[in-house]
C-alpha cells in the first residue's frame, strides 16, 4: 500500500466512525421531533458561518500554485451557502462557546499548516464529513436547497483533495495522516457538541411548554 492509499483507506474509516456521530444519527432517525432539528440547525449555524472564513483563509493563504486554483475554485463553489442553511430556522443563530472555539480551530488551522496539510483538511476531512452529515441531514429536510446541493457537491470536493495528493510532487504521509488524525476528533467533538446543545435546549423548551399549560410545575 502506498502512501494515498493509505491515507484514502485511513480518511473512509474516519468518515465510517463519523456516522455514528450524535448529530448525525439524530438527521437520520425519523423519530427526532421537528423542534430538535431546528435547534441542531440554530447551533450548526455558527459552525456554517465559521466555515466561510476556513474557505476564504485558505484561499487567502495559499500560494503554491499546484494547490491554489483548487482553493480559489472551493471557495467559489461553497459562497453564500451558510445562507442557504439560515433559511431552515426562524431564529438567530445559537452561540456555544465550545463550537465557536472549535470552528475557530479550522480557521487558525488554514493559517498554520502546509499546502498538502491545508488540502486534506479542508477536503478529506471537512468535505468528508459534510458528505456524511448532509446526506444524513437530507432524509431530515429533504425539500431543502442546503441539503441538495451539498449531497451532490461535496464529494466531488473530497475527491478534488485527493486528485491534489496524487498530483502533488510530494506529500507528506506522516503529516497528512496527523492532521487527518486532529482534523476528525475535532469535527467530530464539534458535531456532537452541537447535538449535546440541540438536545438541552429541546428538553428546556419542552419543560417550558409543558409549564405552561399547567403540567409541570
């Protein structure tokens, strides 16, 4: 096995495990209450809104031109799409300070890290975690503009950083498998917290409700 294959083979167990992520599983059962999906979007908004500025920075910073055409071409592609989302709930976004600090990570990471380390970041794991939470999400919302057009493109965007790897003149195996490593536990953390947030909100607001009408007191 060489080395992309390897890291292709190491990034699908990832993506693998990261179906069984909290806030994924809650997308794909049919039992999950309207209300509690509403409150996993208010709170994956301030993820959605954070992942602008990882496309920009990353564009922003690269400048090895065997990488940059394919940062420029992502970030045209993923524009306004936090605004799409935005369009799935009627309340402002839901700040938590563990998802911001957790997206914020993406971001200092497009700062910080080499052009193949930036590519599988952004690619591999990102879009590879967005090709399982939006398929998910789609059985959830499936009249959604947001859900289809991501199901549809960011796969191809995964493959984009593959076809990177492959072409680049050297890849840095153990790097590229590191951040591969840092970049899953940090997207996984960062969806299951927006699921653990989601969930307490939807029990408080249920136990208000229920206040209300004289069942709980």
């Amino acid at each position: 096995m060489n080395a992309l294959q390897e890291i292709r083979q190491r990034n699908e167990e990832y993506m693998k495990n990261f179906s069984e992520n909290r806030m994924v599983q809650l997308f794909k059962d049919g039992r999950t209450p309207e209300g509690l999906k509403e409150e996993i979007i208010q709170y994956g908004q301030v993820w959605s809104d954070t992942f602008q500025h990882v496309v920009t920075m990353r564009a922003a910073c690269e400048n090895d031109p065997a990488f940059r055409p394919a940062a420029e071409e992502h970030l045209a592609e993923e524009i306004g799409h936090n605004q799409l989302l935005q369009k799935l709930h009627s309340g402002p976004p839901k700040w938590d300070p563990v998802v911001a600090a957790s997206s914020s990570w993406f971001v200092h990471q497009m700062q910080v890290l080499s052009s193949p380390e930036r590519s599988a970041l952004a690619h591999l794991v990102l879009e590879g975690a967005g090709t399982v939470a939006l398929q998910a999400g789609s059985l959830s919302f499936p009249e959604s503009e947001y859900f289809a057009l991501h199901d549809e493109a960011d796969e191809g965007h995964m493959e984009m950083g593959y076809a990177q790897l492959a072409a680049a003149p050297h890849v840095p195996a153990a790097q590229i498998l590191e951040i591969l490593e840092k970049g899953w536990k940090m997207v996984f953390e960062l969806c299951n917290r927006i699921a653990q947030c989601a969930e307490t909100a939807y029990s408080l607001r249920a136990d208000d409700w229920q206040v209300g009408v004289g069942i709980k007191v």
